[in-house]
C-alpha cells in the first residue's frame, strides 16, 4: 500500500508540471517546470531499484540541461516570450493526437501479457553499471563518448559568431 | 494493489504524450526541445522499468538508459546550438518563420 502511494506520488510530481511546460505561456516558467518533471522521474528510477541512472538523471537533466535551456531563452529574442502567441495554428489537432496516442498506448500496455520475471536486483547497483559498462558494454561505453566529443565540437562550431 | 510493470509504462506513455504534444503545437524552437526531453524522459522510464521486471539481476536497460541521456545531454547541446545560429541570421526562435528553404 506505501509503495501504490509513493508511486502516486511521483507520478503526479512527473506529470502536473509536464503539463504546464507544453501549455504555459511562459516560457521561463514552462523551463523551469522542467525540474520537478525531471525530479519526479528521479524519484521513479529509486523506486525502479536503479540509484545510478537516478542520480545521473539529476546532474544531467536537472542540472545541465534545464540550466542550457534557460540560457538560450535568456540570449533570444522576448524572453519569457508573455508578448507572443506561443502555440501554432494545429493546437486542436495536436492535442487530438496526443490524447489518440495516449488511449493507444495504454490500451495496448495493459492488453499486452508482458512477460515478468521475479527475482532480486544486484545489491549495489553504481558497481553493477561499472561492471557491465566496462566488460560487456565497453564498445557502446567508448561509441557513446566519442559521439558526446564530436557532438559538443560540432555545437561550439555551429553556435561560434561567424567572422 | 501491488505496483506493477504496466503502472510504470503508463505513467511513461503520459509523459511521452505531453511530450508530443508539446512537440506539435509549440511555435518556439526551445520549446519544442523541451518537448523532446520529456519524450526521452518517457523512453527512459520504459527501459528502467522493463530492467527491473523482465530481467532482474541484469542492468542492460539502466545502461541503454544511461547511454540515452547521454545523447540527450548531445542533442540538446546541438540542438541549442543551432537555435542560436538560426537565431543570428534571421532574427527569430520561432520555427513557423523560419521558412527560407520554404517554396
């Protein structure tokens, strides 16, 4: 019963401010919205048994990205952006979309018999990660940071002021 | 009630609508990067919770989990970054005016 409630919870943690960052008019308020949705998600990944993923998700999300992202709204035009129409002509279609996914996808979640295993988790789990991500996941490991290195290349050259 | 799997891939599937919708709808080229970080939010969700119900014992998703945030931590560096090139040139973040390669 304490884990359906924490697992509530976190859901209306992650969801209410999704909500308002794809609604609000705002758009520094929509950004930092972005934290609680991240936090929440956070909270889902402890209650998942995975504590590393939880607590990069925070230094990443939480922290990297959600400060890139007030960056640039503060270096363009309008700032918070109140002044502008934020939603384009299809918000009715959008949302349509949206909603005709949503009733998809959790039909067909709840329809499918997924096939569950029971068992234990390894006990510590940031050295399970190490482990795996040094044996039998270093190509992916070493395939990830040189396209982490070229990304962030390829970023400063794109957003360098051209002479 | 126990929590379940399906309870998991719900709240994921939620998340990922938001997501969508905020992807279509959304006129600024920033707001629809945060869109695209609640769909990889979402992606992720999924992965961990199929690591911890289908295969327990091994951490293959929470590796491809963490692999995505990395690329997301990519994409939104490039992706920022060409809002503000874009930006630079033609004086706007919002992608219905960004229309030069437009007939």
């Amino acid at each position: 019963m304490g884990k359906l409630a924490v697992f509530i919870i976190l859901s209306c943690v992650t969801l209410i401010p999704a909500v308002i960052v794809v609604t609000s008019r705002n758009m520094v308020r929509a950004a930092l919205s972005l934290v609680p949705t991240f936090l929440g998600v956070t909270g889902l990944y402890v209650t998942l048994d995975a504590e590393f993923v939880a607590g990069i998700q925070v230094l990443i999300y939480a922290g990297a990205i959600t400060v890139l992202i007030l960056f640039v709204i503060m270096l363009t035009e309008g700032g918070t952006g109140l002044r502008v129409r934020q939603m384009n002509a299809q918000t009715k279609l959008g949302a349509l979309v949206a909603f005709g996914m949503a009733v998809v996808l959790i039909a067909f979640t709840t329809a499918t018999r997924w096939p569950v295993k029971a068992g234990t988790m390894p006990r510590y789990n940031a050295a399970a990660v190490g482990n795996a991500f040094l044996t039998s996941y270093a190509l992916v490991f070493e395939v990830t940071s040189l396209v982490l290195l070229v990304s962030l290349i390829g970023a400063i050259i794109i957003a360098r002021r051209e002479e | 009630m126990e929590v379940g799997l399906t309870h998991y891939l719900a709240v994921s599937a939620l998340l990922f609508c938001l997501g969508l919708f905020g992807v279509l709808t959304r006129r600024n080229a920033v707001a629809i990067l945060m869109g695209i970080e609640l769909i990889l939010n979402a992606a992720n969700i999924n992965f961990v919770a199929f690591n911890k119900y289908v295969s327990p014992g091994a951490v293959s998703g929470q590796i491809f989990a963490l692999v995505v945030i990395t690329l997301a931590a990519c994409e939104a560096a490039v992706g920022l970054a060409l809002v503000m090139a874009a930006y630079r040139g033609l004086e706007t973040a919002y992608v219905d005016e960004i229309n030069l390669m437009k007939w």
